[in-house]
C-alpha cells in the first residue's frame, strides 16, 4: 500500500469499525434498559408488526375475561334470585299442605291464607326488581318483544377475539323467563290429579269468575295473588268485599289439596331454569379457563418474539465495548501514520 498523505485508509478503516461498535454498543444499551429486542420497525420489521399483533389480542383477551366474568356475575346473581323465589315457593307449599289438612277453622286457614298472599306478592317483586346492571334477569314473557340488552336469542357473551360465532356464548332467551306468578303458572294447562286445571281452581276460588292471570293491570294482579292464595288455603274470595270465607256448596276437587300439583311444578320449573342457569355458568367459566390458557401462550410466544435476552445482550454489550476501545486507541495511531512522510524528507 502506497504511503500518502491526503488519503488515510487506515484512519478511515478504524473509523469505520469505531462507529459499528459503537452502533452496536448503543444498540445493547437501548435494548438493556428497555427489556426490548424490538424497539424500531428497523430491528425486525417482520417481527414488530407480529408483536403489535399480538399485544392487541392480549388486550382483547382481558377484555374477553372480564366479558366472561362479568356474564358469570350475572348467572349468579339470577341463580341467587330464584333461590329467594324457590324458598317462597317451598313455605306457600308447606302452608297448604297444612290448610289441606282438614283440621283448621275459618280464621286459621285466613291466618294462612294472609302469609300465602305476602310470599306470592313478595316472589312477584322479586321476580320483578330482578336485574343485573340494568338488564332485567326475569321478566321475559314471549310477547312483550326483546327487553334491554337482549337480542332476539337472549344475550351474547363476547368470549373470544373475533366476531363469528365461535367467541360468542348465547345465554339463551329462556333462561330469562318471567318468573313472577303470571310467569310462573299462565301456561298452566295441565289438569292434577282430579282432572281440574289451574284456570278452573282460580275461577272456583273467584265465586266462579274468571280469572285472567296474563293482566298487566297492577292491581288485578294484586287481586290475583289474592285468589290464587285463597285457593290454596281452601277459601273463597270476594273481591267486591276484599274478603274471604270458607269453602261450602263447591265441587269436592277444590280445595288446599288441589294445589299442590300445581305449586310443584312451579317449583320444579324453577329447579330446572336454575339447573339450565348452571349449565351456562359451566360454559362461562370454562371460556374463562380457555382464555387464560391462551392469553398465557400468547404472552410467551410474545416474549420469546420481543424480550431481551439480557445474559446474551450483555455479552454483545461487553464485546461491542471492547471494540470501541480497541478501535478507538487504533484510530489515534492510524491518524498518526501520515507522519512518517516527514522522515523520507
């Protein structure tokens, strides 16, 4: 190589490996103190839109774990709603049971009669406030149309990251079923065992009126609940005199006795609505479960793409760094080199 002053190769050269280290110097640096292999599109380009990616289907994961918690809740909170009406429903049978018994006069079976008439119309306010963050829990009938927050199926849980129906749990519209005494007993067609239905005990304890139980009027369905307690005590009620007597000159198949078929089915409704009610919480919280399981992968798979390896990082730091130096301390001397032309003089 030709010995010139102008030109500098070897200073050039030394500089040129100067700066690399020192790129790479501050390359570890950033990705040290950042915990972060991927900082710039430039470090991976491949990689940083992968990374994007997934960091918001990590987002939409939560959000889908708090969707399922929260349908949980709501499960719950229906669940324990009709646990109320369940045992309302158990004492008004226990009550008849005992206005059947034959052995009570006029005012006992009044006495029973009054208790039958507050649980029936505390199960209708209950069934009736039942709500979860404004979306009431029971108070579908079939005719009033979709209620707040439902579609036409019930209500979709968004569980997953996409908007088919594989991220989708529908919490069917049944399971939301008016379960006031309207709700409860209209659909009622079945006789018991003497061959009379519901509809004909409610008229036999009304002086033989009808008796319409789908009323949206607030109070006849007071009166209704009055009725319907005066037949499961045995008496009649007047409606025009708020009053009740005693059962005489009527059908032997009306009585307390006649009842309880039909408050068994309420009851049995009721079980089976709080068992379908456990079939979806099953549902809910395994989707909690799959969550979990995938948000975990994803934030592995997520790490392994974007988390510095800082025992290798290190390493590059400490090597970038020594050739810093080492090209530092060879630049001065190759800077130096253009001298020796001064001793050919």
């Amino acid at each position: 190589m030709a010995l010139t002053i102008n030109t500098n190769i070897s200073s050039i050269i030394a500089q040129r490996s100067l700066n690399s280290a020192t790129t790479n110097l501050n390359t570890s640096l950033e990705r040290m103190s950042t915990g972060y292999k991927i900082n710039h599109a430039k470090d991976n380009a491949a990689g940083y839109s992968i990374a994007n990616m997934w960091e918001t289907q990590l987002g939409s994961l939560d959000v889908a774990a708090d969707n399922a918690a929260t349908g949980s809740d709501m499960l719950t909170s229906a669940e324990q709603s009709y646990s109320l009406l369940s045992d309302h429903l158990q004492r008004i049978r226990d009550l008849t049971e005992q206005a059947a018994n034959g052995t009570y006069a006029s005012a006992s079976l009044k006495a029973i009669q009054s208790e039958i008439s507050a649980r029936l119309d505390e199960i209708t306010r209950v069934a009736s406030n039942a709500e979860f963050n404004g979306i009431k829990l029971m108070s579908f009938d079939g005719t009033n149309g979709n209620i707040t927050g439902m579609n036409e199926k019930g209500i979709d849980l968004q569980v997953g990251l996409y908007g088919d129906g594989d991220s989708i749990i529908n919490l069917d519209i049944d399971l939301f079923k008016s379960a006031t005494i309207s709700g409860l007993f209209t659909n009622m067609t079945k006789a018991n065992g003497n061959g009379v239905t519901l509809q004909q005990m409610l008229e036999q304890a009304n002086n033989k009126q009808a008796v319409d139980l789908k009323t949206t009027d607030e109070e006849q369905k007071i009166v209704n609940n009055k009725i319907f307690a005066a037949a499961c005590s045995g008496l009649i009620y007047d409606s025009a005199t708020d009053s009740y007597t005693l059962a005489s000159g009527v059908e032997d198949s009306y009585g307390a006795k006649e009842m309880l078929s039909f408050l068994d089915s309420a009851i049995d409704d009721i079980s089976s609505r709080v068992t379908r009610i456990g079939a979806a919480q099953n549902r809910v919280e395994s989707a909690i479960t799959a969550i979990d399981v995938q948000s975990q992968n994803l934030t592995s798979s997520l790490s392994t793409l974007r988390d510095t390896d800082v025992a290798e990082e290190s390493s590059n730091y400490i090597q970038s760094q020594i050739l810093q130096q080492a090209s530092a301390t060879l630049l001065a001397t190759a800077n130096q080199t253009p001298s020796i032309a001064l001793n050919l003089v």
